[in-house]
C-alpha cells in the first residue's frame, strides 16, 4: 500500500496515499519522526504512526494534538503506545537515555496541557523534562521557591497566558537559555493569546526567545537540541 | 475679548473665541481646570491659562502636554507658573494643601516624562505623590526593597513599557487601589506601547485597572481623587 | 488530599493537586479569597471553594464565571452558599459589613450579567452595591434623573457596550472616581466589545480608568478598595 | 492645450494633460464640480479650477484639501475665490441660492477643521449651513443650551474626535436625518480618528450614518443634497 | 407588571421589569418605537411588542433581528402581526401612509435578507420601499437596466457585500442621497464584511455615507426620513 | 418559472426567482458557467446546474463548495453529474478538449481540498491540471524531484498554508506564470490563512502574484486562462 | 573589485562586496536582470546596472525605485540609460522586441506613478504595454469608451486605489488574464492601500489576480510573462 | 554624581541619577552588561559605558542601537572602544575568549545591520559569530553553497526580511538550534517586518524559535547562551 521512492537528491520517502512520509529526517537533523494529528484522522495518525515505528524500530516516534477519537484507536491498534491525555500525544517506542535537563515551568494550572505536550516532547527528543507547575508571579514566593531546581537546568521554557509576566521574571533571576510559550489563557480581550505573545516578544530581560500561541511541541523540540548537547556525549 | 455666558441649564462658560471655557467644573466635581496642550498653539495655551486662573485665583490650573516653544512663551507671559519641562506641564497659581499620598512607580528611566506629568497632576488634583522610579521586575531586587514604601500609599500609579509586568507583580504584593499606566516605550513590534497596555489589561492581579497609553495626567486625576476621600479633610 | 507547604518566603499555599491555592492572599492585601470558574470543571470549583471556606471561616470566598452546571453542582454540595444565576457567581460564607458605597451603573439591560457580576464582587470585598440599570444616554432624561442617587456614591462603575458614551456623560455629571467597564454587547462590527473599550480609553472626561471587556470582577475589586478606604473605620 | 472628447456613451470630458475633468456631472447629479487637491501640485489645482470655472461660469466651483502653497496661488491667479485658510478649501464663482439648512455641529475646537470644510461644502452644494461649535457631551449643558437651534435644521452633521459620544447623545434628541463625521482629534491610543469611527458606527440612536475619519466634504455633500431636497423649490 | 414611571425631565417611561421603554421617543423624533430583538428572548421581545402597541394603537411598532422561535410566539401571541421570515422583522400595527420612495438596491441574492430588513424598516418609518434585487457590478448591464427607476426615488441604499463596488456606480449615475450598507457575504478573507464596509468608506464618488455591517435598518432608518421630507406633506 | 429577459443593454438573464442568471457570461468572456454554492441551499444549487446546463448543453458548468447534503441531492437530481467530494464541486456536461497545461503544486496534505477544487476548475475552463502533492520546503529534496514536471507547465498553481514558503522557492526555480494560493492550514496565531497570505503577497521572486485565502477556484480560472492562450488553438 | 564565484551547483554569482548579483536568472527563468533600487545607495544602484549590463551586453537590465539623487547620478554616468522620473525607473541596454500585448489600464491620475513602473517593466521583461489612464468607474463611460481597446490585449494590469472598483468592472467585461494592483491612493482610513488590496482580493469577478500595493513591477512580470507566451515566436 | 546603594535583598545597582545600573547581573546570570542606546542621549551612553567598564574592567561591555552622534562621542571619550556603524555597536573592554560558534546567516543584503549588531553580540557574550551572508532562497544554489559551513556551528541564527523563507529551508537542511530573526526589510504590504515575523512563527520546520522584529541582538544573546553551554569549558 505504500511505496518507498528515492529522489536522488537528498532523501527516501514513504507514500501513504495521503502522504509523503520523510525516512531520512533523522539522518540529517539528529531528531525522531513526528505526525502532527491536528486535521489527520484518527485511522491516518495511527497508520502514520505505525509506518514510521517500521522505519524505526530503535526509536520513539511521537504524535501531537492527537483528538479523543484518535487516542482511543491508538490505544486499540498501538500496543505499548504511550499516551498522555492531558497533553494529548501518543508515543510509540522507547525513548532514547536522556542527555541534558529542561525545566518545563508554568504559570497557572490552566496552563498545564501545553506544558505536558512540551514535556512529552523533551524526553521523546531526548532530554530529561523536570515539570515546576503554578509559579505565576502574581504570588511571587512561589516562584522564588522553586528558583534554584530550575536554575539547574541546562534550558528553560516558560509558559504562561494572560499578562504572560513569567519569563521576564524568570529571565532576571537566571541565565539559562529561555524559551518562552504563550498559551491562550485569558479572559475577556486577550486575542487568544497574542496578548501573552507580545508581552514575551517584548520581554526586557534580554535573549528571551519566543514560540507560537501554545506551541509546546515547538518548544520542547528546540529545549531537547540546546540540553542534548549541552551534556558530552 | 471673552464673555460669559450662562445657559440657564447647569453652567458659566467663557469663549475665548477659540473654545468656550467651562467655569463651574470645580463646582461640579471638585477638581480644578485643566488645559489639553496639544494641539493648540503657545499662544492659546497662554490665555487659556491666564483666563482660568483669572476665574479661579485661589486655586492652581494646569496645562499638559505644553511643548517647548509654548513653555518658553508661559515663562515670559505667566511670571510664577510652575513649569517642568520633562513632564511638559505648567501649572499657575497655588497648589491645594494635600489629602492623601499617591506612589507613582515607574519601571525604567525611558517612563520619567509619563511619570512626572502623572506626579504633578496629582498634586494639582489635591494629593502628595510620591515618586519610586527605575523598579522593573527583570531586577526583582529593586521593586522589593521599595515594597513598604509603595504600600503605605492611598493610591498606587504603575507605569510601564515594553512587557509591562510591574503592575502584576505590584498587585501581588499589596492591596491599594492600582492604576497601570502603558507607556509607548520599546522597540521591535510593540505596537506604540499596545504591548504594554495589552499586558496590563490582562493582568492576572485582581483589581488593576487602566488608562490610555503614556496617559500619566488621566491615572493622576483618578488617583488623587481616590487619595483625597481616603483621608478625612 | 491537600498538604499545606510553607516557602519560607512569604505565604502558605495548600496544593489542591491541580492548583496552588494562595492562603495568605487576605493578609498581604486585605481582599478575600477568590476561584475563577472559567475553565475549571465543577468539581474543582466546588472543592476549591470548600477548601478555602475552610480555611477562612469567618470571611466570605467567591467565585465567578461559573456555569450552569457547577453553580448546580454547588447547590447539592455547598448548603449556605449564596448563588446568582444571571452574574453567575457563587458566594459561600459570611459577607462583611460594608464600609462605603459603589454605584454599580449600566446603559442597557443587555449589560446586566456583567453587572451583578460586579455588585455582587462589591460585596464580597466589604463594600455596599446600588445597581442602577437601563439609563443609556440615547434617552438622556434616564440618566439624569439617576444623577444625584449616583453622586452620592464612593465610587462609580459605569458598564455600557455598543457606542459607549454612558462613562464620558457620567464623568462630566460628577466628580468621584469612576471605574469603566466595556462590554461585548453590540451588533455589526463591533469588535465583540473593543469598540466599547475603546470609547472608554479615549473617553474625554477626565480620570476615567478602566478594566478588560466584560470584567464585572476586576471592576468590583478596584471599586471595592476605593470605597472602604472612604469611610473611616 | 485642452480638448473636449465625446465618447457618444454618456459625457463630455476636458483633458488636461495630467487628468480626464468630467464636464457633465452637473446634469448627471445636480452637483457642482469639485478638485480635489491632495497629492496635486499648487499648478494643477490651480489649472483644474481656472477650466471648470469656464465650463461652469454661472456655478461655483469647489477644491478641497488644498496646502498653503496651493492656496497662495489660488489667492494670485484666481481674483475673486473665497479661500478659507482654517478648512483648507478655494471655492470660484458663484454659490448657489441655499435650498434647506444644515446644522454642522462639532464637539470640540480642534474639530473645526473639518466642521469648516463641511460647511463650504455644503453652501457650495446649495444648502445653507449653521455652525455650532464645542459643545461635547463632557459638558452636557453647553450641547442642552443649542438643542432647539439643531432640531430647526433639515440635515444635522454631528463631528467627533476622541470617545465621539456627540451623535448618539444627538440621535437621542432629535429625529432630523444626522450625519456622523469621525475626526482624527484624540490622544493616547485612539488609532488616527478609529476610535472616533467606531464609536459612530456602534451608536445606539438609531439612523445614524457616518462618512469616513475627517471626511468633512463628503458629509458636507451628503447633507446638502437632503437639505436640498427637504424645501420645496 | 409594568408602571409608568415620569422622570420630570423629558420623558415617560414603561418598566417592564427587564427594560425601561422610552414612551416619548415619537413625540421627540417622529420615529416610531422598535424592539432590537438580539440578545432578547421570545417571551421578551412579544411582551414589548403587545406593550409598545397598547401605548401607541394607531402607529405600527417593529421587532428586527427576530429569531425563528420568537417569529412563531409572536405568531401565536400576536394576531395581525406582520411577519417577514427572510428579513427577520415582526411589524404590529398599521404602517403609516408613505410620504416619498426609498430605491433598496442590492448587489447579489444573499444580501436580500438585509435588503428585506432595511425594506420594511422603510416602512414603518413612513416612506415607499421599492426593492430592485440582483444588480451587482460584475454584469454591469444588469445595473444600467434598472438606472431609470433608482434615479426616480427620494433616497436610495446600496446593499453589497464581498469586493462591495455597486455605492461607487452607483454614486456616479445619480445624485440623490445614497446610504451604502456593507454586508458579510463573501468568501476568504474578507473579515466579516469589513471589506465591504472599507470599499464603501473609501468610495470615490462624493457623498456616499454607511452604516455598520448588514445593518438594515439602521440604513432604512436614515434613508425614511430623508424621504419622508422630501415630499411636501 | 423562469423567464428570459433581455436588457437591451448587453446580456440575456434568466430569472430563477432566486438570483438572475447571467447566459451571455461565455460570449463576452470565454469562460463557462459557475454556481457559487456557499450560502445556497442544495435546492437552489440543483436548480441553478440544470437551468444552466439546458443552457449551455455542449459546455460543462460548475458548482464549486457544494456541501455534502447538496453533493448527495446532486448525485440523485443530475445523472451524468461529476461530483469530487475533497475537492467539494459538481460538473455537468463534457469538459473541453485541453488547451495547455497548468501545474497544480501543494506543500502539504492538508492543502489537498483546495488543490482539487483548483484542478478541476482547470479542467472545466479549459485547461489540463498536473497536480503535483506535498512537496514543502521543509524537505527541500520532494520539491527539487518534481522540478522539471513543474517547469513544463504553462502556468503553475502554487498552493501552501503555514509559512507558505513553496511560491518564493519555486519562483527562483522557473519563470513561468506563478498563481499563489494561501490556504488556512496551521495552528498557533496563523490568522486563518493571513500568515501563508502575507508570505505570499511579499515574496522576493518576481511576479508572483495571489489570490484570496483557499480560493483554488479564483486561481483555476486565471491559470486556466493564461493556459489556453498560450498554445495555437 | 568584484569576482565570479561558481556554487557548482545551479548557477553562477557575481560578489560586488555588497551583494551576490545572480547571472545565471535568464538561463533559469527566461527573465532580464533586475536591481530593486529601495534601501540602496545611488552608488550601489548604478554600480549593479553597470555590473549586469556588462554581464548581459544584449539584454535591457532594468533599476526600480529609484531615487531623485540615483536617477541624477545614473544620468552621469550611465550614457544611453532610459530614465523614467515619473515610474522612478532606469533601464540599461536594448529592450528586447515584444512579443504580445499588456494593456496597463488606471483609474486615476494619482495612480500614474504605479502604471509607469509597470508599463516599463512590461517592455524590459519583453511585452508591448499600452498605457490606458484615467478611466475609474464612478464615471463609467470614460471606461466604456476604452472597452475594445482593452480587451484587445493579451493581458491587462488594473490599477487602482481608493474603493479599487475597476478590476471587478473589467472583469466582468473581458475575460483575459487580468492582474490588479491596489495603489495606495486614497483619503481618511483607507489604511494606505489595504482597502484597495481588501477590495481586489475579494472581487467577484473570478479569476482576479493581485500582487502586493504599489508593486507594478511584480504586475508588469506577470502580465509580461503571459503576454509573451500567448504569441508564437 | 553616583552612590552604590545595596537593597539587602539580592544585588547592588549604582545610581547615575537617570538610571539604577545593576551591578550584579553578571554574577547572577552570567552575562556582561549592556546599554541599551535607544531613547538615551549620547551624554548617557557614553557615562553609562564608562561606569560599567569601571565597574567590570576584565569584561567587555556593550552598547547597542547607537546612533551616529553617540558614535562619534564614544570615538572621543572612549579610547579604546570598538565601534561598529553598520551595526551601531560601541564595545568597551576584552571580549572573552570563544566558546562554540554561532552561525549568524542573512538573506539579503538590507538584512546586514541586523546581522552585525547580532555578530557583535554573540562575540560580546563569549561565543565565536561567523557571519554568511546573502543567501536567500529565491536562489536556492546560494544557500545549498554554504550548507555544510553552517551546520558546522553549535547554534544558528537566520536573518531574513519580506517573505523570510529562510529559516523553514534551513531548519528543514541541519537540526541545529536555530533562532530566526525577522527584519523590516520590505515593500508594499509588509507591515514593517510583521509578515516576515509571522512567517518565521509559523514555519514547519519544527523547533525554530523567535526574537522580536529586527532583534539581533536579543538573538545574539539567546545563541551565544547555546553556544557556550555547548562546549565543554
């Protein structure tokens, strides 16, 4: 049912009918396969899923925004996936020993499944995820609290939604390499979120670097790449 | 040159032929008349000026947002005006005794000029401002050692750019009336000082409430008269 | 189910699990305890008002934004709790005495729900509500026959949506601090209520402040503090 | 240097090298002919009103938008225009006998501007205007003291900057048909007159129809052809 | 249920628990009393219809924005109302007799519903709707076979939504008041109608005004007073 | 139920109490029939391809965003009818025989929809589509692949959502005619669409021009006419 | 000063020190070489056509954008450049014979500059332009008048700011490849051109193309591209 | 004129009466101190320089967004001082020896001054820049030329403006971590660097993170961070 075509060029492919899946990717960056299930059904992201474990056998690959139905068939047609409802992934195969940290800090518990997508998405590229929830600077102690754990990390990422004044804060207690995540938590006329965008965008404490509204994944990969090779090998 | 006319309905007002003054503001709501200086030329800010003051010896008025060739002209013209060229406002006549203490913090030195029109307007307006500058939160330090002093306010005034967090962090540590003044300081994609305004609109800090961007004359009215009722005369 | 940690630093929090509440939120700024119901599941609500009921059984807790089927759920569970279906909210626990007086103001009935959200809020904050509803300034005479019952107030909250003039007639009527709120009521292209905002911003009475569209809460709190400071103790 | 082609369709048209003048707009709509001069030279305005004035001698011609240069040149070449420095406009020949009354009602003097290109227009469009300025609504009496002055009118032109709450209280008190016109007249964030436009737009008085931000002329065009119509010949 | 309440300033009014009616709006305005049915449920929007007539028997009163279930309560509850499904109106009462022609242009078949709205808002308010359907500029011929019969009304509204280009022909064939109203057709980005609504504020021909998007009846409003005084009663 | 009427001016219409349609579209353009199904009923759509095709016998007409409901009624109602469910079009009648080529080249999967409403409206207006699927830039070696299939083509179609990189790319790849098309594929703040627009509208290959967001069939028509005259018929 | 670098890849660069001129573009697309003159220094502009003209001795080299103080410093020292003031254009060496027809058609005088830099780039790129001004829709029989002339043509560019009405009214006259470009004429909020740009994005015309505002060079590529195809060598 | 006050709490600051310097910042972060020349006066720059070397006499410090006047007074103030005008940096002090390298890669030449105040920054603050620059990718064959340099760096900056393709290529040929930088370089339509940013977010190259519009030295600072903590000390 699918056919692997080389280019020549640079690449061998896997056709899925629906899709040109890309064998070569970790060759050339060093990072897993990953099916973004947003707009794939369910029977699409666990075919895709499948092919790409074949492809692989050594290495997790990961699915995100994976919807309610999709993770059901995953759990039926996936034995030994690894799935997070609350952070809506599905991983298929062991996840590589960990190389490097990453605190995954968030502002408020709403703001929890973006930073469990970024979480799962850490250790699946492998670094280790260290998860500090609830530390919003409206109640700075909690934060101060937990300063130290997340200055051992080799990256950060800070994910917050309203004011979105977590990473500033943040950026001026350490010096860690620090990426920032809006989310779409708010009320009343925050745009989804660009509210929070902008406020990291323009963060004063300097080499905050910013991903899109609620990107975890996005995040995690770029966290994983700094942490890896912050660690010899 | 100006005549007073009484529209039998609720005031006097006097017509400057370029505006129709309105003399029984005071009356109505207790505050003393102002002058909006953009917009209009040195020599209509002048008369303006010199008229009201006129109308109400006992009491200052003030200009704002006065330029500088209009400054020049007030020193020559209104001998005893107070002009203060950072905060661009000059005010004519004595200052009222005050009621009540406003803090005007504000979290870099690019926020001053917002900052000094807030200060000055609010003791026009009947209250004692009290100046904390230079307390943004990438310094945590710097706004906590200023913590007591803050809370010991009537009214708190929090002017910010760029990300604008101090207010959140501000609302945390205290429970004094808050106003959040945006500030069109920045650089990169800050919309003119919407970042700014976005942030402290969406503050996760119950009870802040905002004026328009670099409106430091709007959060000093508002302030003093908070300040004045909260202390018996 | 929840243990109380202390950091050391300035505040206990109980870990409810999936939320940090703040337990020393009343000493450090004098408000009470509040849950925002958006985005929580009925059973957190009902617990996280539980939870904090008992551990401030002397002072009234809120909630706001909670819907249908939590504030039922709060009903069967929580005996005494005063609820509020049109500004949704939930209040469990002995009100204060009230110090001072807010004028809780609104153009159109349309405004109502944000309304009762802010009295009630007034409320809980130890302040007295006067809800005047229905006095938009299309029919001047509504609102002037209101005027002195409003000027009588500590402080004013004035709610409209669609063009947003009621804040601007308010503030030239009377003097005292006057919060505004923008709501999302309109129909053509209105923003969902950023045209109401932005009336408000740019409103020519002077002193206006304002909150996010349609927050009832974050008005009632600064009004709240406003008005107990006014009267002495 | 000109010449008049006919294209058999519809109208005779002037060319004049830098554009197409379109010679039969007087039969088509009852309208006089009109330059308008932003983004033209002095020479051009000048050139443009000398050939519609021979086209048209009986019938005043109208540029609007013309620079101080433009009008300098106006004032040598064309003996005999009115030029009106406060709203930018030349008019040459003679204006009509006026049909109908326009009320061109603008809230404060930095509107006047407009509220002067507005009222040429409409004495060139062949209605006569009355002009009532700085009467905004943060001053209720000053509008209350000219109410029946503008319920006299046949059109009403109602011209706004800043919050722009003047029509709605307008449309509240009178039923004549009222023309909205947004000005640009404001401070802090209010988006170039935007603000002023959505206020307008969202006005609860019902019937109220608005023109585009400073646009004095096309409401000036508007209201004339009503007023005009409004008065049996 | 309901009490007349007198303010002593201007007008009477009707509480009906949820709203206060305006009695007096038709003696203030000439215009006849409406119920913006949006936002208000059956029940609601039938009680004010019966109570508005009761106050006003021999003058028909309009419900717009009517929704599907409180077209048929009224049906049920309110005999010899008129009804118009496409258009979304409930008329109780006798329309009054026409004084002058309102031309309701539209550009293409799914703007007739705000066509049908602004039609019979002509109605009420006392002027002749003619209803010319289908004309959009695309088929230019379309609109020149119709020129004759527009060109013969007292007032004309030009309902277009997507590129929205009809107001701009249109203005330049004829020269009678023209309302332009934007509607939300379209497809794309096209936000919501605001490109229409921009093409229209933009307009080249002269003395084009708007209203907010698909608003009908506040075109219809607007356009039966011009009309209405333009005939000699 | 329909009737013929003839304008005089330039077109035959027929009236099909719902829209007019317009018959001589193909004498004065060249180009076939098309129904525009969105915001019809599938009624209306039925109705609108037979009227047309009885019309035009020999020449295929189109439907293009026929919903599902309206796909079934067409496959009951219109036997011989040509129906594309991903790409959501009904055909009706014999295709022209091909003149030209057009490359119809998507970046993802997901772009699929709108490069099969494209490809077929190719068909229909006369073209053949080569439909070329995800080759993104991200895997730069699918897109090279493909490099002189694509360059064969007269005109090229170049559909892609997120970045939208693929028109800039494979602009500096070919220099033929090059019709991009944003789609409203991404997650995050990608505004609908706006995001892969903006890419588009700015792209530093030369003369690549743009249609509106997931508008395959705007793109078909304009690629399908260029096609057509660029090969000796 | 300038040396000749091979990739071995695709394609060979000259290194100015400033920029990598690419030589090899009209092997790769069949398109002359092109300096965009924004953001260059006069001695930058005429030292990259001079670098090209030797590179390309038999083919016109075109500059856009460019300057009053470059086009005077290219008069110096380019002998025999084409210099156009009015389009801001310098052409360099023989403009190849046309093959096929682009007729650059404007709505107004203002919108002049913008059909220049087209109708220049048309012919450097190969294709006969033909210059139609002045013919905007709010006078339709000046447009009529042009209609064969138009159509006539193997492509048209339609330029047009303001409510940009002219594409959707020749679309629907003539059915050849038709480009539109929105200018950023225009007055009041016409947000610089993104009204025209909404306004031809969302023609209902099909088969409308569009390129950025302002950018009749990216135009003139397109069209010249089709125009030159549509002819037999 | 400065006095070094030590809050207690965390750090010391020195007070140069327009600003509090933070002494500490390298100790608890482990970066030098930068100036942000932007709003300040050349007077300000140039002492804040000279307090900080003072302060820090074995570590470079910096100085960015320096306009030209503040350049020629570092020049004369500041033996010594390494002044960059294409990047509008002034550096005091020894920068420190490398650790890890930073590709720092730009599309067009416009994109330099970006690229250089970036370069500057990454040296600054201990990492190895290496800068390539005008490749790209409307000419791909540029790009793939220096392919494997920058693979080569432990962390990678790409710098682009207008469609801003760049980095999804890149991030799509290397797995390296890669922070993009939009810049304001455009025309039309671009928003001032807003398309170019959008674009960057929304690339599908998964795990490219952003700074704000224009930022290169923010991107400096987080790719220097990287590149540091990459190599083992």
């Amino acid at each position: 049912m699918s056919k692997v075509v080389s280019t020549g060029v640079t690449a061998a492919t896997a056709d899925l009918g629906f899709a040109r899946l890309d064998l070569d990717r970790a060759a050339r960056t060093g990072d897993p396969e990953v099916v973004f299930g947003a707009g794939k059904t369910p029977e699409q992201i666990a075919a895709a899923l499948a092919r790409l474990h074949e492809a692989h056998p050594g290495r997790a690959v990961l699915a995100t925004r994976v919807g309610e139905e999709a993770r059901a068939l995953c759990r039926d047609r996936l034995p030994g996936a690894d799935i997070d409802d609350a952070g809506r992934t599905v991983t298929l195969g062991t996840v590589p020993p960990p190389r490097g940290t990453v605190a995954v800090v968030c502002a408020g518990t709403s703001d929890l499944p973006v930073a469990r997508e970024c979480a799962t998405t850490v250790a699946v590229f492998g670094a280790e995820p260290d998860l500090v929830v609830d530390v919003g600077v409206a109640g700075l102690h909690r934060l101060l609290a937990e300063r130290d754990r997340i200055a051992a990390a080799d990256a950060v990422v800070a994910i917050a939604g309203m004011e979105a004044a977590l990473p500033t804060v943040l950026g001026g207690l350490c010096g860690k390499p620090l990426i920032a995540v809006p989310t779409s938590v708010g009320y009343g006329w925050h745009l989804e979120g660009l509210t929070a965008f902008l406020t990291m965008l323009n963060s004063c404490a300097p080499g905050v670097v910013t991903v899109n509204i609620d990107n975890g994944f996005g995040a995690g990969v770029a966290a994983a790449r700094v942490a890896r090779q912050s660690v010899a090998p």
